[in-house]
C-alpha cells in the first residue's frame, strides 16, 4: 500500500533568521519575560527538521511512508510583515523546490505564502504550482490580528480553487491578548497554561475557528471548488457541528447550505499524528474514508506512536485504508 502523508514539516536557517529578524504575526514581544523566554527554548530547530537525506529518509523508511509533502514549520513565515514578506516566502519556497527536485518521488510540497501582500501571494501560489509544480498551499494566521474572512484575502482563496489546489491550515501562536485571558493562569504551572494556550489546545481552537469563519463569510458559496485541509482531526469543529447546524441556520446565516454541509463538501480532514482510535472511527463514519488524509506531522509526533499498523490493524475495510493512505491525497493533490 503506497503511503502519502501530508503535514510535514521542514525548516532552514536563513528561513528562521529572516522570520527572527523582521517578525511573525505572532508578536512575542507582547509577553511578559518569563513566558517569552519559555517560548524561545520550546522552539524546535532540530536537525530532523533540515536532513533531508538521511534523518529523514530513515524516518520514512521505518515508518512505510513512501511520500511527505513537505510545508515550513512554525513560526512559519507566512505571517512576517509585508516589507519582507514576498521575498522570504520565495526563498522558503525556492529552497523547498531543491529539496523536490532531488528527491521527487520522496517528496512533494505546500507552498508558503505571503500572507500580508494578498495579491502577491495569489501570484506566489501560481508560480509554485505551475512553475515549481507543489500541490497546495499551507497557511497560518490571523495576519496582525485580521482573520482571512477579510476580503483583502479573497484573491488568494479565488487562486487556489482556479488552480483546483487545497489550502492546507496550519496552527500558529495565539495572541498574547488571547492567552492571558483565556489560558494563562496563576492556578496552575506556567508551562501548563502555555501548552493549554498552544499545542495541547489553543492553537486548535484558533484553526477552527478561524475556518469556520470563512465557511460564515460564504468563500464557498463563492468558490464552490475551493478545498481547505484541516489537521487535528478537524481542529475542535466537527463535534460541534450538529450545534452549529440546529442554531446558525441558513435564514440566520445567509449561507445557500448548513454549516456542516461545507465541512462535508469542501475540507479534508488528516489525523497530524493523533492516532487515536475513537477519531478515526468517528471521523471516517461522519465524513466517509474519502475525506481522510493521512498526516504524521514529522517531526513532532513520537516516532515510536506513528507506526501505520495504527491503520492496517483498524477495522476499516481495505478500499477506506487505501483511501486513507494515498488514494485521496492523489486525488486532492494531483499526485498521481
Ligand atoms: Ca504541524
């Protein structure tokens, strides 16, 4: 069984210096001190993160995955001010394109747009599918606290769907405004609270959100072929989705569908290495197999719980795991 996975993650230092130098969206200096200084050791810059031959490879070969699509890990420079962010997204993408190139039947790639020039970035995401041949885009945001339900936004949402490539969303460091109010507390440790605010939830919570306020902005009713990828298993979304459908109905939203009809029609979902049996049935019996990207999210996942036995060993019958596995990453990303 050939496998595809979708959510994993490079970096480069000339990338990570630029974004160092001139900012992301995320303004840690917003913090106080003390979280500020934790956030810079958490930040992984490992060399898993840049071997591409080696670490990497061996990675894959243990964990039977024939393909990555490979996408820049956080801070991912998408966010950076609008001075530089043409031109770092394009270097992190021409970079990208070399890591392809030697590798092509290993590797493929998302795209890193700059997010704070609209129009620019439309033009990014054209020249790195039909130029450098990448199968998608993967985004971060808000940009300076404006969420992509803004129409200064639409231009690249309109390139993707007349390109028929998915945007891919990815989690980025909430507000500082954000997680003093909601997740830092003096009742629990630091740490905890930071986690709380990021990776164990906030940052999910935030996709989410953020995607479903594009589906309320009508971006599909606008661009019915457009495709988003959600990772984390729909980011918080699909459980609260019969709620959103029994109390923002259509009269209420001005939408031509439910809400959960776009969640069904137009976004992917991928598991980015939460291998969790409970989401795997629900999601497959809620949305169908043929929604269902496979994703490990390298490499930040343990690598001893990646295993894709997790897969071949569910109850799924063998057209929903070849699905799952390659089959609908080759449909959705063109990869055939
Ligand atoms: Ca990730």
């Amino acid at each position: 069984m050939r496998v595809i996975t979708i959510e994993e993650h490079y970096a480069d230092k000339r990338i990570n210096d630029a974004v160092a130098k001139y900012g992301s969206s995320t303004n840690l200096a917003d913090f106080s001190k003390e979280v500020r200084d934790a956030y810079n050791s958490m930040r992984f810059t490992g060399e898993y993160l840049t071997d591409f031959d080696r670490l990497r490879l061996d990675f894959m070969r243990k964990q039977k995955v024939d393909m990555q699509v490979l996408s820049y890990t956080n801070p991912v420079p998408d966010t950076v001010p609008k001075a530089e962010a043409v031109r770092i997204c394009k270097l992190a993408n021409d970079i990208l394109a070399g890591i392809v190139e030697k590798h092509p039947d290993r590797f493929s790639a998302f795209a890193t747009l700059p997010m704070a020039d609209p129009e620019e970035a439309a033009k990014e995401l054209e020249r790195c599918v039909k130029e450098l041949g990448f199968v998608g885009a993967l985004i971060t945001g808000p940009w300076q606290g404006k969420f992509y339900d803004d129409p200064m936004f639409f231009p690249i949402f309109k390139k993707a769907a007349e390109l028929d490539v998915p945007i891919s969303w990815h989690p980025e460091f909430t507000a500082a405004k954000i997680q003093n109010y909601y997740y830092l507390s003096e009742n629990y440790p630091l740490k905890a609270g930071m986690m709380f605010a990021t990776a164990g939830f906030g940052w999910h919570l935030d996709v989410g959100l953020h995607v479903t306020r594009l589906v309320l902005s009508g971006i599909f009713d606008k661009l019915p072929n457009l495709k988003f990828i959600c990772g984390h298993w729909g980011e918080t979304i699909p459980s609260m989705l019969d709620r959103m459908d029994q109390i923002m109905r259509p009269e209420v939203t001005g939408l031509k569908k439910k809400i959960s009809d776009y969640f069904h029609e137009n976004i992917y979902f991928t598991p980015s290495g939460i291998l969790s049996k409970s989401q795997l049935e629900y999601m497959v019996k809620e949305f169908g197999a043929e929604r269902i990207i496979w994703a490990l999210d390298y490499p930040y996942i343990p690598f001893e719980s990646c295993s894709l036995d997790f897969l071949t060993d569910s109850e799924l019958t063998e057209k929903e795991k070849e699905l799952i596995a390659h089959g609908n990453a080759e449909r959705i990303l063109h990869l055939n």
